[in-house]
C-alpha cells in the first residue's frame, strides 16, 4: 500500500479530528521553517521579537540552520533578555552553530544565566565558537550540577576537536571519566580523549584505563578505548589485551584500532587474532588495521586465502603486496577477480593491486570497460593509489595520466572528480606530463549543479591548477526543491517506517518537526520505490551503514538538492542522518550510526532514528540491499 493511500486512510478514520499531525499545521511556523529552508535571514530575525514564545524558539532555531552571522547580534539580546528559558537555550545553539567572534562575544555574558539547560548550550556553543584568548572564562567556569558538568565537558570536547585544548582542559577532563559523574558527561570526557590530537596524559591515566574496561556502559568503554592509542604502549596494551575480549563488539573494534598505532610485532600480532572474530565488522576493522610487517607476511598469504568475506581478504592481499609484490600474488588476485560476479569484491580487489604499479594496465583495462560504477571508481581510486608508490617513475605516471584522460572523457562523475583530484597533486608534477588539457574543459561542459557538485568541485579547481591561475572558491548549491508542505502537514510526528533488508527488519522513526525537508524528500523517494533494491555502498565498522545511492558507490545522487536542517537532537546509536558533501548539498543518500558520533552533531541532519531492529543494523555489511521501506502504524 503507498504512503498516499495510508493518508486518505488515516484522514478518513480521522474525520473531525482535532489534534493536528504536527506543528507545521500552525500557519505561522510553517512560514518560519519555509524561511529556513530559504534561507532569508531577514525574515526569521523579525520573529525573534515576536510576543509569542514559541515563534521566537522556532525563529532561533531555524537560524541554527542558516548560520548567518548577521543575526548574532540579535540572537545574543535573545540570549540574554528572553524571559523564557527555552528561547534562550534555542538563541545559544543557534550562536554555537554560527561561526565568527560575534556569536563568541554574544554568548560569553550568557554564562552568568541562572538555568543549568541554558547554561549547557551556552557552554558548548562557547566550546565551537571562542577564540584562544578569551579561554580563560571556560577554563574558570565552574560547573554547580550534573547538567552544567554535562555542559562543560561538551566545550572542552568542541575545544579539542579545534585544536584549543590545553594541559590544564586535559587534567580537568579526565576527572569526569569518574563513575561518579552522569553517562552523557563520562561519554563525553572519553570522546574528548578519543579525538583530541596531541594530547598527554600523566598521572590520571588510572582513570582513563578503568573507564576502558570497568565502565558500566560499552559506549564509554569504547571511547576511552580508542584514546588509548595515545598512552605508552608499556600502560596500554596489557588494557586492550582485555578490552578484546570485551563483550561488546564495538569496544572490541576500538582496541584493533588502537593497536594499530604502534610498529611492533605484540600489537600486530594481536591484531592478527582478531581476524577470526566472532563478529564480521571487528574482522573487517582488523584487517584494515594492518600495519604491514615482513615478518608476517607470510601469515597474511594464508588468512587472505581462507578468508570467507571479501573485504577482509583483499586487505590481507594489500598488505602481503606492499611487502613483496610477486607476480604469483598479483595473477592470484587477478583470477579472482575475473571469477568474481559481485562488483564489491571486484572493487576491493582492484585496491589491493594499487599496492602494484605493474597492475596499472591491467586496473586501467578494468576501470575504462567496465559497467560497474563501483568498480571504475574505486579501480580510478586505486590508479590514483599508485602514484605514492615509489617505484611510481616519469613512465609510470604518463601511463596514468593517460589512463585518466580516458576516464575523464567517459563522464562518469565519480572516477572523473577522484582522477581530477589527483591531476593537481603538485608532487605528481603532472603540470609536467599533461600539455593539453582541454578535455578538463569539456569534461565540465557535460556536468552541472546541483547534481554534479562533487565532480565539479575539483574539475574547476584542475582548471586553474592547469591556467595557473587562483583556486576557484567552493561551489554551493542554489535553492533548487522547495518542500512539500502540503506532504508535510499531513505527516505525524511519531511516523514510524519499516525498512526490509536481507538482514532483517529495522523499525524507524521519522522526526518530520526536527527536518521537515528531509523528512518530505525520505518519503517521497520510497513511495516511488527508490530505495528498494539499493545498496548499503558503505559501512564503517562502529561508525555507519550508509545507503541510497543510485550508483552504489557513493558519488550517486539525483539533479536537486535540498537545504541542511540542524537541531538540538545528538546522533547517539541507531541516529539516522542525511549524507552530504557540504551543507546544503544533500540529496538521496543516508546513514545510521552504530553508536555516538559527536563529530557530526550540528553538521549533518538528524532525521529519523531507529526504534527497534538495532541489532539488524550493527549487522550490515557492504552490499546488503534494501526489499522495501513502508510506512506503518504502530510497532
């Protein structure tokens, strides 16, 4: 049954109903969200002054999306003179997500406010949008409950994040890794540690490994995990020796991954012993792990040639080839490949030959005959992989560049945009060997916005780099695909959706109050059945499983695009997000996290989250495929 026969169904049975399916039923806030989806600054500011509250939390909150520092002057009066705590929350989130000294300055004196849900935003818009001098108001700040420690350590993670991060932040930080302290600031904390580059941790390393295998939650334990990478390896490796046998996969992945970070045979070596995993993704964040080691090369031949899933493999194959590139191994990976009937494995298997210069004309063979859009772009990838290599000489580059001009000329926008990419590397020095380069020009003669913009993007600036001239500015999309607001208006704001995979089954909830826009553009492409039988092109064990692409690599879209819409709401596990190349740039594809991905708060849309079927999720692997997507009732 289609979506719009389920809506005459529910108005039917709704005849004389009262209570409206959601907020956008008020004339007045529908405007204030079409505003927002123009962007028309101008507009949504005259709504901040508004009599009515709850037009003045819309109104900020929509300008979080536009992010136009010409209202930061008013949103800070906001800020500090709205009587209604909301609206200052809403004003505070708005300046975090606006950057410039002005939304800085403007929230600065909002420190002094008496509510602790006001004082959390004030704190992590601070942390996204202070400048190194005026650090001392965070550092000084003293946190009264569990909601401003929240708040607090969220700031130092957006300080960290921005490289401001100093000893005194770190010591202060790792405090709240105490089991004492509440969940989302103990996560915090941990992410902190995680993310943050460059850090030293001394004698509170104590509490960073207790919250690495002791803490109540596996989502703590993995990100105080994964910070381990950044300990002495004498400390750390004995705690991720525990920590992979954790019984969350997760954790598991992250102590692969933090053992990846030393060159020594120990670490290797039990990198290694997590290939047989139990759990497919901690296989997979294994072999990508590998840091390649002459003495288990040898090792990697033999797993690489019982492996049973085929990204594992082909990473085996990629790091026995950097080691020693034998042509018994290349014609091994080549068989395979011609026996191959599954375009993913095919792509992999072209990766591994990028650790081969010999291969080129074999991967360039592929990539320009192929039909596969997987493989011509991750094949195009691997060409570009060669070029590091340091037996890549003045021939092997010509041959290359070669090879590219015929993938530029074939159109295809994802091998042209990774081979355009690479022409301006100045080390490559193809200023050098490429003369005439006008089929760049003609290449882009052919593409255009908004469908195009990923290929786009790095032709113009191959152009210049091949005139001489100045690097063009990023391209943005234009407003090209008004809402549906009469689709909008009819759709209940605890829709739930059922999506079918060969997995199973993944129940989800559509946040149609949060992202109107996104949530509009969702429904209409599954009722026309455009999901059904696309793949999951991309999933990052404990990161996402991400699907909708038409292509099913990645650089697929439609010709539109459609604008960004940020919210308070944090992607924690099962969130549900839009993929895009930049705001407002995004279209059909889609992700769901596996767990808290803090680096993405506040920069791409939040607009569904699973509510049952999680399990499915954490299952997924590339080229699983979506049956359907149906709209349903209740659970």
């Amino acid at each position: 049954m289609t979506y719009y026969r389920l809506l005459g169904l529910f108005l039917i049975f709704c005849w004389g109903c009262t209570q409206a399916p959601n907020k956008f039923s008020d004339p007045t806030i529908a405007r204030i969200a079409e505003f927002q989806d123009r962007r028309q600054t101008d507009s949504l500011m005259r709504y901040l002054l508004s009599k009515e509250p709850v037009y003045r939390i819309e109104a900020a909150k929509a300008l979080a999306s536009v992010q136009d520092s010409i209202a930061s002057m008013q949103l800070g009066n906001m800020l500090l003179e709205d009587p209604i705590a909301e609206a200052r929350m809403a004003a505070a989130f708005a300046l975090g997500q606006t950057p410039g000294t002005a939304s800085a300055n403007a929230l600065i004196p909002a420190l002094q406010d008496k509510e602790s849900a006001v004082l959390r935003e004030v704190l992590e818009g601070l942390g996204k949008t202070i400048r190194p001098y005026d650090l001392s108001v965070i550092k000084s700040f003293k946190a009264k409950d569990s909601i401003t420690q929240e708040g607090l350590v969220w700031a130092y993670y957006q300080l960290g994040t921005r490289g401001l991060a100093d000893s005194v932040i770190v010591k202060k930080t790792i405090q709240f890794l105490n089991p004492k302290f509440s969940f989302q600031t103990r996560l915090g904390a941990a992410h902190f540690l995680s993310r943050t580059p460059k850090i030293k941790i001394d004698k509170d390393d104590q509490l960073v490994m207790d919250a690495s295998t002791k803490d109540v939650s596996p989502l703590v334990r993995m990100a105080a995990t994964s910070s381990l990478r950044k300990q002495d390896s004498a400390k750390a490796i004995p705690v991720l020796v525990n920590a992979l046998r954790d019984v969350d996969y997760r954790v598991r992945i992250s102590a692969v991954r933090a053992l990846s970070s030393w060159n020594s045979i120990k670490p290797q070596k039990l990198v290694l012993s997590a290939l047989s995993d139990n759990n497919e993704s901690v296989g997979i964040a294994a072999s990508e792990a590998i840091k390649p080691m002459a003495e288990l090369y040898d090792t990697y031949l033999t797993e690489a040639r019982r492996a049973t899933n085929s990204r594992i493999q082909s990473n085996l194959y990629y790091a026995a080839l950097s080691l020693k590139p034998l042509e018994e191994i290349i014609q091994e990976i080549k068989n395979l490949y011609q026996v191959s009937k599954d375009p993913y494995q095919q792509a992999q298997l072209l990766n591994s030959l990028s650790q081969v210069v010999s291969a080129q004309e074999f991967v360039t063979n592929e990539v320009v005959q192929t039909n596969s859009l997987v493989v011509k772009s991750t094949g195009t990838q691997a060409l570009a992989n060669m070029l590091q290599r340091p037996e890549a000489d003045l021939k092997v580059k010509k041959a290359i560049a070669e090879a590219f001009q015929k993938i530029i000329q074939q159109g295809d926008p994802g091998a042209l945009g990774i081979a355009v990419a690479t022409l301006t590397e100045p080390s490559f020095q193809f200023k050098e060997i490429v003369k005439d380069f006008n089929f760049l020009k003609e290449a882009k003669a052919k593409l255009s916005l908004p469908k195009d913009i990923e290929a786009l993007q790095p032709l113009e600036e191959a152009i210049a780099y091949f005139e001489g001239t100045a690097k063009p500015s990023p391209l943005k999309n234009q407003f090209n695909h008004p809402i549906d607001w009469t689709l909008v208006k009819k759709i209940d704001k605890n829709q739930l959706a059922k999506l079918t995979t060969n997995k199973g089954e993944v129940i989800i909830r559509l946040l149609v109050e949060e992202a109107p826009g996104s949530v509009a553009n969702f429904m209409q492409l599954a009722d026309k059945n455009y999901f059904n039988e696309k793949y999951f092109h991309r999933v990052v064990p404990n990161f996402v499983a991400q699907a909708g692409c038409n292509r099913g690599d990645g650089y697929g879209s439609e010709d539109y695009s459609i604008r960004s819409e940020f919210s308070t709401r944090r992607y924690q596990e099962g969130s549900i997000g839009i993929a895009s190349a930049g705001k407002d740039t995004e279209g059909t594809q889609w992700f769901i996290t596996h767990s808290p991905t803090p680096h993405l708060n506040g920069k791409y849309t939040i607009f569904a989250e699973v509510v049952s079927g999680m399990e499915v999720v954490h299952r997924l692997q590339v080229g699983d495929s979506i049956v359907s997507v149906m709209w349903i009732d209740s659970l």
